[in-house]
C-alpha cells in the first residue's frame, strides 16, 4: 500500500486499535505541550495520579497566557509551575519566554515524533513533520504518565498545492483559503495533509501557520512532510541533527482530496465573528479601523514581522490607529533588533508587548466600543478579545500593515509601493536562557500551592436516574470561549473550579450560574446545534458545568476535543435519533432518563422522557467500549482511580 505521511507516523506510533477510519485507537506520544491557562489543573491531574515523573521522551511547560499579573493569581501560578516542573522533569519556559508552539517548534521539534498538547493549536507542530494534536489537559497529564492518547481513526484529506504565492498574498490567505472552502467544521475527523510542488515555496514557519490554523477547520491535525525545508529550518535553529526524511510514497493514497494553485490565491479576510466567514479584502476595503495586531502563534515567523517592519519603514502609522505588535519569542526580538527590523516598527509608532499571547486570548488590547481591529491571530469568535460587541477580523501580517498605514481595509496590493522581500538568515539567534531544563534526577522538591489553588471536585458514578431541567438552548457553533470565556477577568481562576464555574456560559447567559446551582449536583442539561465546543481544548469548558450540575448536553454534533472532554468528566454527549425532535425541545422543560449505566454499558439508544410535554425522544451516545468505561465512572480520574486500585 502506498503510504500518505499522516499514515506513515501513525502506524509508528500505534498501540492500539485498527487503522480503521472512525475507530478508536491508542498512539504512544512522545512529547506532551502544557501552556499556563490550562497547565495548572494539568499538573494537578498529574499530581494526583502518582506517577511522580513524566515518562515521555519530553514533556515542556510554557508559561505564554496568563502573563498579566493584576493581582497574586497568575504571579502564584507561575511558581507553581515552576515548582511542578522540576519536580516532574519537565522543561519549564519562564514568562515572557514566547508563545508555546513557535518556541516548542524551534527548540524541540523533531520530525517523525508525535505531541499532544493541551493547547488546540498544537498541531501547529505538524509545519515540521509531526503528528501533534491538541487534547484536554486530562489527557495530556495520562499522556505524560506514559499511557497512550486515544482518538478516532481521522480520514486523510489530501490537499495539493502547486504554483507560488503572488507578491502580497502569504501562508495566511493560504489557510484563509481552505476556511472559505470548507468552514469551520469540514475538518471534522480528518488530519489534513498538504503536499505537492508547490510546497517548495512554503518555509517551515509558512507551514506552521496553515497547521495552526487547521484547528479552526476542526481538524484533528495537519501534516506537513519533513523535506528539504524542514532542514533548512532546523539547521537556522542549530538543530540539524534532529532532521529526518519524511514524505508521501509515490501515489500515495488519501480519502480525500483537495488542491489549490497557490497563483491564483488573493489576500482573504475572515469578517466579524467566525474564522470559517471568509471573503476576498477586496470586497471590504475602506472601512475604518480602529486596532491592526500582528503576532500570535498563527504568525508567528521572523518573516510575519520583518515584511511588516519593512513596510512602514520611513513611514508613520496615523494617530487614531493602535498598531499592536506581539513578538512571539524573545529569540524572536533579538533576531528583529540583530537585523534592524525593530527601529522601524518603533519609528512607525507600535505598540510593543511582551512574547506571549496577549490580545489573542483576551489577556489585554481589548479594541475600542464599535470599533474594528484587524489581527492575525486564529480565532475571531465573539467576544473572545475582551470587548463584549468586538468586531475581529482575520487576515495576513500585509492586510493588517497595509490597513494599520492607511486607517482602513486595504487590499495591500493598492499600497503602490514595492513589495519588501525578506529572506531569512541561514543563522538565526538563538535564545535559551528563559528554558529552565528539568533537572537529571527526580527532585525532591514542594509544590508552591498559593491560595487561589483549589482541589480538584470529585464526581461520582453515572446514576440510574437523570433527571433535571433544560438551561439553556443554543444554536450551531458554539465555541469553548462562550462556554468558558479567557481574557483577564476569568483565566486567573483556571485552578480553582468553584470560582471559574460563575462564568460559566456567560456570554451566552449571565445568569447561568445563578440559574444552575440549585441543581447542583442532582443534574441538568443544555441543548445545542452542529459543532458544539469548537475551539479552545480548555477542558474547563467541560469541567466547569460538571461542578454546576450538568450531566448531559444534547446537540446536532460535537466538535472532537470538547466532546472527549464531556466524557472525561462524566457528562453525556447525547444525539437525537430524529433530529426534528431537538426542535421540541426547549428551555425549562424538566427530561428524565433511567437505568443508564445498562443502556451505556450494552450500547444501545437511551430513552429521553421530557415530563414537560409528555413526549419521549430517542437518542445516542456515540462511545468507544473504553469510552463507555470512563462515562460509566462517572469520569476519567475515577476510571484510572478504579484501574490503578484493581476494580472493574
């Protein structure tokens, strides 16, 4: 059988189950991603399980989120990763260090490893020949003890590219393309791998932003082939060593397939408020703005910041426009100062921040009430910059200079100035001094707990009998931002349930919380459409509802990372047999379901009862036999709890 490189890896790393598209199988990770919003209950999960040291080849820790210290929380939290890292072996990046994946790319991605994150921007790792994937923290801590990462068999979607870039059209308006194509949840259940002659033209940093931003298709990963790029990337990072070959066999075989003449592409703009509500700049030219952001772990190069450091060069940004820059990594700063790039931005009036993700995850440079900010970070849903009514457009590091320049859209093409063309040094900088290694023996060392740490809830089994009312009803694409919002107000609590759970669905209801705690812990649930959860892997948009009482959420379908996290914590993720039924159902109505663990257990359809309206529904719980264990136990700490004690 000809080979395709997302099978090639697979198949080395395979422990379990069949290569059977929509079958679960167990991978061998190893390398495990925590970054600081979600690595605090990651270490916590760790904790709890015993193990005492990570057994992965390597497990890093980057501390990019929470980097605004307003109060004691986030300053807390950082010296107990700190501490937890060096009692576990893990590599520890300081604050202010950079933004995980560009950093984890450069420093310790190797070709052929597998990684799995709890960031869903983890297969940003795929633009260097990985299979990375993003999970919820309670995976990535099992992964981190040595057990195997657990998914459905993806289909393979083949995408062709041939042609080159045109001047003023980049990497961005390449995974800009494949959103227009195929929305925000075409990549359902799929690993999207690119090859063909085209990508020659693509730089390891290039690939690195279409991998980021496949996640926003709802892929489970992108891959890229480790070529001749790849080594030229390595070898800049003083990394040679770590290449090796890894392409497609001849012919090789996908399920599906794509292509896309890189000539014929234009700068593309996701509009206000979806990744996947793609059109041409173009079409939206002049209107004003007030906010052009570069940075991001979507574009997060050298060459994303030098062709727009060469852009203003000479010229002024005007004074009613705020032109954020978000260095990626410190390596990256000095690089910049090293070639003369940042006297230009600095000259042209930016606002510089310090590496890490900043405005992306709402942590600061919220933009003005009614006003459009122009970035090149990967997500866009509502709300999530830290204004309520934002209105966040994607698109290239050119369009937002380009826009940033001129106070409105503007397709860079009309600038009339000759494109800058940059190419990078063969020997970059490089910066290590902010990677504390773990240390060679396991340490003996205290975790620093600060007050805001709070234990993790305990849930107990699935009952007979489920019974409660409907909270809430939501349409299609309900991301994790509006299940559990970031920014500065909410992820300073990421370790301390109780309190995290008031926001809760917020953005959706502010009065959820208040409306959800009587039912606590006797049970609830909340209706949904397609795609429910896309988004951030943050498994407290999970984990959260539990600790309010939810036990069940229906909806027209999942997205892959948020559904797992439902069942890690012992919530059902329930299909209707007949999808006319969702329609009937509606808030308040009070469902009752019983004798459910016999239902799970046999895998056969569970039986809704809406006392409300005296109507019965059919519904499903798509579960693999190992997913069913998990549910039945009322969540995946107990299941392992069970495991580790001997009991079934």
């Amino acid at each position: 059988m000809k080979r395709n490189v997302t099978r090639k890896l697979i198949e080395s790393h395979l422990v379990e189950g069949r290569l059977q598209a929509g079958e679960e199988i167990g991978l061998r990770m190893d390398q495990t991603l925590t970054q600081d919003a979600t690595g605090t209950m990651v270490m916590l999960e760790f904790e709890a399980m015993g193990v005492g040291r990570v057994r992965t080849e390597l497990s890093a820790q980057y501390v990019d989120h929470n980097l605004l210290q307003t109060d004691y929380r986030n300053a807390d939290d950082h010296l107990f990763l700190r501490s937890a890292c060096r009692r576990f072996g893990v590599w520890y990046s300081r604050p202010g260090n950079g933004v995980s994946h560009p950093v984890h790319m450069q420093r310790f991605g190797v070709p052929g490893k597998t990684l799995v994150g709890s960031d869903s921007h983890t297969p940003a790792a795929g633009g260097l020949g990985m299979l990375a994937v993003g999970a919820g923290g309670l995976e990535v801590a099992l992964a981190m003890a040595g057990e195997p990462l657990h998914l459905r068999m993806p289909k393979v979607l083949g995408v062709r590219l041939s042609g080159a870039l045109p001047e003023w059209v980049s990497a961005k308006d390449v995974i800009l393309e494949m959103l227009r194509r195929h929305g925000v949840d075409g990549g359902r259940g799929k690993v999207i791998e690119y090859y063909g002659p085209g990508l020659a033209g693509l730089s390891a940093m290039d690939r690195h932003v279409i991998a980021n931003m496949g996640t926003e298709l709802g892929a489970t990963s992108t891959v890229f082939p480790s070529d001749a790029e790849t080594l030229r990337f390595l070898r800049a990072q003083g990394r040679a060593e770590a290449w090796r070959e890894i392409t497609a066999d001849a012919e090789a075989a996908y399920d599906e397939h794509d292509e896309i003449d890189l000539g014929r592409l234009e700068p593309l703009i996701a509009l206000p408020s979806s990744p996947g509500n793609v059109v041409p700049v173009r079409q939206v030219v002049g209107r004003p703005i007030y906010q052009a952001y570069i940075g991001s772990s979507a574009n997060p190069g050298l060459r994303d910041f030098a062709v727009p450091a060469l852009m203003v060069a000479g010229r002024q940004i005007p004074d009613h426009i705020s032109f954020d820059v978000n260095p990626t990594s410190r390596q990256l700063i000095e690089n910049m100062i090293a070639l003369g790039l940042m006297e230009h931005l600095i000259q042209a009036g930016a606002r510089f921040h310090q590496a890490g993700c900043n405005g992306c995850i709402g942590m600061g440079q919220a933009p003005a009430t009614g006003k459009i900010s122009l970035r090149t970070v990967p997500r866009n849903f509502p709300g999530r910059s830290g204004t309520v009514e934002d209105q966040v457009y994607l698109c290239s590091p050119e369009t937002a200079t380009a826009s940033a320049l001129s106070g409105v859209i503007t397709d860079p093409r009309s600038m009339g100035i000759p494109f800058p063309h940059f190419q990078e040094p063969e020997v970059q900088q490089i910066h290590t001094a902010l990677l504390v290694p773990p240390a060679m023996e396991e340490a003996d060392t205290e975790l620093e707990k600060g007050p805001n740490i709070k234990p993790l809830p305990e849930f107990e089994p699935l009952p007979d009998l489920l019974e409660g009312p409907v909270l809430l009803k939501m349409g299609d694409n309900v991301s994790t931002d509006e299940i559990m919002p970031a920014g500065a107000e909410v992820l300073p609590y990421r370790s301390n349930i109780p309190e995290i759970s008031r926001f809760a669905f917020s953005r959706i209801d502010p009065a959820f919380h208040q409306r959800a705690m009587p039912f606590q812990p006797t049970g609830a649930f909340v209706l949904a459409g397609d795609n429910y959860g896309q988004g951030s892997s943050r498994e407290h948009a999970a984990l959260a509802p539990r600790y309010l009482g939810l036990r069940a959420v229906i909806a027209r379908s999942f997205a892959r990372i948020h559904s797992q996290n439902l069942v890690n914590f012992g919530i059902l993720p329930l299909t209707l047999e007949d999808l006319e039924d969702w329609q009937k159902i509606q808030p308040g109505d009070v469902l009752r379901m019983v004798e459910l663990p016999a239902a799970i257990e046999a895998a056969r359809p569970l039986r809704i009862e809406n006392l409300t309206r005296h109507e019965r529904y059919a519904a499903t719980c798509a579960l693999s036999p190992r997913q069913r264990r998990v549910l039945l136990a009322g969540g995946l700490i107990n299941d392992v709890r069970r495991r580790k004690s001997g009991k079934r």
